[in-house]
C-alpha cells in the first residue's frame, strides 16, 4: 500500500477493499450532505455520515505528529456494523491533512484509554493540550465515535485498535499505564496495560504488578497470576526485589507444575545460592528445595534461617518447620538440631489460630506418645479451622496423617475426600496428588486394596512422576502393597522397576517403600530379599530416631518373614517386642497383626483364644482384608481341633469379605472361585479387554514411539492411532503416555520379571 505524509498533502493511495478505513472514519476534509430522506446528518468538520456508500475505495494515509501511525486499509464502518443513527459517513478527499491525523491520534489514544478515557488523560497521553484535545474530541463526539465525555464506541475502539500497529498499540499502552498510575486509579486498571503493553519498566510498575498478582492468585486464576509476575521480574531492577519475586513465581506454579526443571525454579535456586531469597519466604523455599532432593540448596536456606529469622515474626513457622523435617525429613533434622521444638519463652506468645504453631503441636504429641483420643481430636481441629492454601498444604496432609496414625480411618477418609475435591474444583493437580496418595493409604488400612490401587494410580497420573519429587514414594508404595494383596504380582513388580530419587531414602516415603518392596517379595517367595528390606526399613527408623509402631510395622513383618522361613522363635520374639513397642494389643491396630502371627506359633488351643481377640481388634479397627486373613486362620485353627461346624462361619466370611477385597491369593487359599464381580481391577476392563489393533498401537507407544511413527509403522493414519490410544488409555485407567510402559509390563515378555535385588 502506498503513503503519503500527514503534513505535506500528498495524494492518497486507493483500494478496492469495500470497506472504509479508520481515516475515513474519523474524517477527511472532503464532505457532503446528506440527501432528504437518507436518515444522514449535515454535519462539519469533515466527519463521516451514514449514506456514504460502504464500498468507498477513497483512501489516504497519515503519519500523525502525536501517537499516530500510519493509517491502512479494511475496516468496517460502524454504521455498517451496527447502524449507528448519529453517525456520518466520508469519502476521501484524496489529501492528507494534520488536522485528519489528530482526529486518529485521539481515537486511537481514545481506544486504548477505553473505559478510563478523559479528556486530561487522553491530552496526557498524547503529550498534547488540553483545549486542544477537547475541541476534537467535540467533533469525534458529534459524529458518535465518542460518548459520554471521551469514552470511545465500542465498534469504533475495536476498528481502530485492530488497525494500529503493533509496536504503536504497545506504547500507547504503557505510556496509557503510566498516566493512569499517576491519576491514581486501582491497580488492575494500571496492569492491564502493562500487559497489553508486554513491557514494562520501573520499580512502580513491578509494585502495581505484584498487587495484582497477589489478587489473581488468591482468586486461583493462576494463569493471570504468573503473566502479571514474570511482567513484573521483568520490570525490576533490584535483584533482591527479582528474588523475591522468583519465589512467588514458583508458588504459582508450584500448585500445577511442582517441577524443579522449569525456569521459575532455576531463578529461585539462584537466589538462594546469592543470599537474596527474602528471610520470610525461606521455610516454604527449604520444603520447595527438600521436595526435589536439593540438600545443599536447603542447608543454605536453613543456614540463613538460623542466623536472620526473627523469632517474633517467625516463630510459628520454624516450629513448624522443624517438625515437619523431624517427621518427612530426620536426616535434614539431624542435621540442624538448632531448630526449635518448642517455643522459646522471649517470644511472643502464638496466636490460638496459627496453622503451623497447632500442626507443630500435633506432630510433637506423636513422638511423646500423647493419648490418641487427644491426637486426633487435635488433627480434627486443625482441618475444620483452616482452608487449603500454599501456606497450609503440608499442615492439612500432616492432620490427616495424624488421624492415619491413631486409626481414625474413616474420619481420614472424610478428609481425604473433602480436600481432594477442593483441590480439583480450584485446579491444582499438586494438591490433589498429595491427597489422593493420602486417601490411597487410608482405603489400603480400611482393607480396600482394590480402589487403594485406583487412587494411588490416579496420584501417578495427575502428574510426570519427576514432578512428584520425593513424594513418588508414598504413590508408589501403596500401590505396590495394594497390587501385591490382590495377587498381580507382575503389576506390582513393573512399579518396583520405576526410578524413585535418591533423595527419598532420605525421607519417610522411604519406609513405605521398603516395606511395600519387602511384601511384594515374600509373597513371591524371595524371603531373604524381603528380610533384607524389612531390616533396612527398622534400621532407618533407628537410625533417625523414629522407630514408632505407628510409622512403620517393621518387627511384625519381620515375624511373617521368620514364619515364611519356618523359623517359629524369631517370629515370637518380634511380635512380642512389637506389642510391647505399642503397650498392648489393644494400643494400634498393628497388635492384632501381632496377635495373628503368634497364633501361628502357639499351640492349638491358645492358637484359638489368639486368633478371637485379633479377630475382634481387627473387626474393630475397620481392615476387612485384616479380618477375612484372620478369619481364615481362625476357620482352620478350628479344623485343625477337628470343630468343623464351628469352622464354616469363619470361612464363610472370610471368603466373602476376600472376594470383596479383591484378595485373590486369600480367595486361592481357601478354595473359592472369584466371582468375576469381586475382580473388578482399578481402571475397569484391563488388559485383557484391549483388542489386537490396541495392542500393538499401546506397546509401539510405550516404547517411546510417536503417534505419526506408530501410525507408518502399522500403515494406519494418525487420526486411528489416536482413537486406539484413547480406548487403551481408558481400559488401562492411565492419564498419561509415560505410565503405558508401567500398565503393560505384567503383560508383555519379561514382565513377570521381578525388579526387587
């Protein structure tokens, strides 16, 4: 397109677009009137009207003085969009005019303002005069391009704005933000225009961006949230204001991408290697960096807590914090025994309210042993009294691990649910891993090992398993056990082959992991690889100072272990001991486990009076699978003294609660046929219902092939690898093409194979 200069009255160049032009829509000094009849409006000025034919090829460009830019062609009129009755029409008059690029510098100027739009505000943005701008926007007003004082139309502002080019649209919009924030208006207003603008440049506009951001991300719209705080990372000068910066970025992200790769995160670990991470952020930074196994990154945090924190303000967080690391984290606790496990007394007293003053609490009555009744009435208190937040998500897991631990299973199970669906109605996939692991261990302890397994898959698939961090561990373990007491032994062998960080056998996610390796050998048979497990399980607890009944078990599985290998006196003696650690049977629900395994080793008649009072603990308790094992026991102990009739009830009920449990190897030790509704398997259908063509295109993806190489590979399209993908994902119950290779391992060559040595 051709052009010609504003001020020097070149002629204007034509085009057969059929539409008027935003100069034509402003006006040319060529004007008419309109005929009687025509609806139109005599107007001055050079301002358009309504009969004017919508074809117009009459063009011209200008390059305004102010703000404007060069004019182009194809825009609608709005008449023709909307048939405004107060609006003139023009046709070119083929010259270029000053007065012609004023008007479409204060429409434009007008269009960006948009709601705001003033005469001061556009004279400000445009650098002009006040009277100046007044006097045209009184012909822009008259011609109903502008209403209501300054306020553009909004077919008008559209047109205009979709022909301004993109350089000039963004710095009308950052010198717009600029203007704005020295009138004072609110500081959504202002950071709208920095982000149209892309840019934006001083400490005030880093400021108006964080206040905005901190709104976004209290109303979950993080999305929003992380545009208005990289603008502002972007915006700052001062690497102490970028660092803190960093840190909320990273919290933003955090709750749907827990990644340690993403550049956010590479900020974060800059600033704390420099010292520049702000002093209140630190506890939440040394969670982000232990997550991912960064220990340096969090002694560095740690170090610098100790030396600046200031009791007063941070109290609550670092007994919390050291709580925390006692209970995930012991070998990171061990290492800085400075941190607090009480409140020291110059502090200021705890607000009653606080959410890390009462978890601390909660965790330390734990390891002294509290009343249970105490305990869980204090986790009870916690998850009624505070909302899930990035400030309160490892206090809320926490609670509901206390109630775990004192066996209030179903009351965990609630809770379990409750946050669970907070976590996915407010979308953040971080969250709802976290208590989907949760409520994965809570239906493994109600004896559900069937929808354990579903849930524990569903925490594998929110997110990619390195995003996980540590926490792969608990997801990992339950579903592991839950597999193993089901009987799908290969399932649970190809999830002992995923990698797992190093950094988790640092951590408590440790134990239920060794545990669940230690259980999936020795019902295959491989008794000294569980034993070796067991005992490194017990040797860790030892070693950080955490060798309590309620965390791990480890003395009542080294008793079935003993049992396995036919060695009756070790078995005895570690139960024994295991129901000391707990002060009786009746102290946690592992004494009827400790019940059930000396039964093994008394004499008939005792074996009986055992296996009643685990029955009874383990009815109490709420574990099905629990109870139908010892119901089993106690129907052939029954046999074994030659009672038969008083052994069917017991059998009975054990087979049906097996079949309810899903628990084939039970079901194949007492001799009964698994009706086909008590195999229902997590994910509905399974393997066996994928059809060859599914098959083939579910190992070529797991494989790591591409859609478009699968689809050349079998000489199908691409869209019919898709279609085959979406039914295997759903007959599997995966989420994700990185758990194929998991879902299909106990069912390829080799997949049998244990990954246990």
């Amino acid at each position: 397109m051709g052009a010609g200069s504003a001020t020097s009255g070149a002629p204007a160049t034509r085009t057969g677009s059929g539409r008027a032009r935003p100069d034509e829509v402003v006006g040319t000094p060529d004007v008419q009137t309109a005929r009687p009849g025509s609806g139109g409006v005599r107007v001055s000025a050079g301002v358009a009207r309504p009969n004017t034919a919508a074809g117009s090829s009459n063009t011209a460009t200008a390059r305004p003085g102010s703000g404007g830019g060069r004019l182009t062609s194809g825009v609608a009129r709005p008449d023709a969009v909307t048939g405004l009755p107060n609006t003139p029409t023009v046709r070119s008059s083929g010259r270029s005019s000053a007065a012609e690029a004023e008007r479409l510098s204060v429409a434009r100027a007008a269009a960006v303002l948009g709601e705001h739009a003033g005469v001061a505000r556009v004279a400000a943005l445009l650098d002009r005069e006040v009277d100046e701008i007044r006097s045209v926007t009184a012909e822009l007003t008259r011609a109903g391009l502008i209403v209501d004082g300054c306020r553009p139309h909004p077919d008008m502002a559209a047109m205009v704005l979709r022909e301004l080019p993109a350089d000039e649209r963004r710095g009308l919009h950052a010198a717009a933000a600029d203007v704005l924030c020295r009138d004072g208006l609110p500081a959504a207003a202002v950071a709208a225009h920095l982000i149209a603008a892309g840019d934006a440049r001083g400490s005030w506009a880093a400021q108006v961006l964080l206040e905005v951001a901190d709104h976004a991300f209290e109303a979950d719209e993080l999305d929003s949230a992380g545009a208005y705080l990289e603008l502002a990372y972007r915006a700052s000068r001062r690497a102490d204001e970028r660092a803190a910066i960093a840190t909320r970025l990273v919290a933003v992200e955090w709750r749907i991408n827990p990644s340690g790769r993403t550049r956010n995160f590479g900020r974060l670990r800059a600033a704390l290697r420099t010292g520049r991470v702000p002093c209140p952020e630190l506890p939440t930074t040394v969670l982000r960096m232990l997550w991912h196994g960064h220990v340096l990154h969090a002694d560095h945090a740690l170090l610098r807590l100790r030396q600046e924190a200031d009791p007063a303000t941070l109290g609550d967080r670092l007994e919390f914090l050291g709580a925390w690391l006692r209970y995930t984290h012991p070998v990171q606790a061990q290492r800085h025994p400075w941190l607090p496990a009480a409140r020291a007394a110059e502090s200021a007293p705890p607000e009653r309210d606080s959410p890390h003053r009462q978890a601390a609490a909660l965790l330390a009555g734990l390891w002294e042993q509290r009343a249970p009744e105490e305990t869980a009435a204090a986790a009870q208190r916690i998850l009624a009294q505070h909302r899930l937040t990035t400030e309160t998500v490892e206090v809320l897991v926490a609670a509901v691990d206390c109630l775990l631990h004192t066996d209030r299973l179903d009351a965990a199970d609630a809770w379990c649910q409750s946050l669970l669906a907070e976590a996915t109605a407010r979308r953040a996939p971080t969250w709802q891993a976290l208590f989907a692991s949760a409520r994965a261990e809570t239906l493994l302890r109600k004896g559900n090992p069937v929808e354990a397994a579903g849930h524990a898959l569903a925490a594998l698939n929110l997110l990619p398993a390195e995003q996980l961090g540590v926490w792969l561990g608990r997801a990992v373990s339950v579903l592991v056990r839950a597999l193993t007491a089901q009987g799908r032994h290969a399932e649970a062998a190809a999830q002992l082959e995923r990698p797992v960080p190093r950094a988790m056998f640092e951590s408590r996610f440790a134990l239920g992991y060794l545990r669940a390796r230690g259980e999936h050998c020795l019902a295959t048979g491989r008794i000294e690889e569980a034993e070796r497990h067991f005992r490194r399980c017990g040797r860790l607890m030892n070693e950080w100072g955490l060798d309590f009944a309620w965390l791990a078990p480890w003395r009542n599985d080294l008793a079935a272990v003993s049992l396995a290998a036919g060695q009756p006196r070790p078995a005895r003696e570690l139960a024994t001991r295991h129901l000391e650690a707990i002060g009786g049977a009746e102290g946690h629900h592992t004494g009827g486990v400790s019940l059930r395994l000396l039964a093994v080793t008394a004499d008939p008649l005792r074996r009986v009076t055992l296996l009643r009072r685990s029955a009874a603990l383990a009815r109490s308790g709420g574990d099905e699978l629990e109870l139908a094992t010892v119901l089993a026991d106690l129907g052939s102990a029954y046999r074994a003294l030659g009672e038969v009739d008083r052994a069917r009830p017991p059998l009975r009920e054990a087979a049906r609660l097996a079949e309810v449990c899903g628990a084939e190897p039970l079901l194949a030790r007492l001799q009964v046929d698994p009706g086909q509704g008590a195999r229902d398997t997590v994910g509905g259908t399974g393997f066996e219902a994928l059809s060859p063509a599914e098959r083939r295109v579910a190992e070529l993806a797991a494989n790591g092939n591409r859609n478009r190489d699968i689809a050349e590979h079998l000489d199908i399209t691409t869209s019919t690898v898709e279609q085959h993908l979406t039914r295997v994902y759903r007959k599997l119950a995966v989420a994700r093409r990185s758990e194929l290779r998991f879902a299909l391992a106990a069912h390829t060559p080799g997949g049998d194979r244990s990954a246990v040595g």
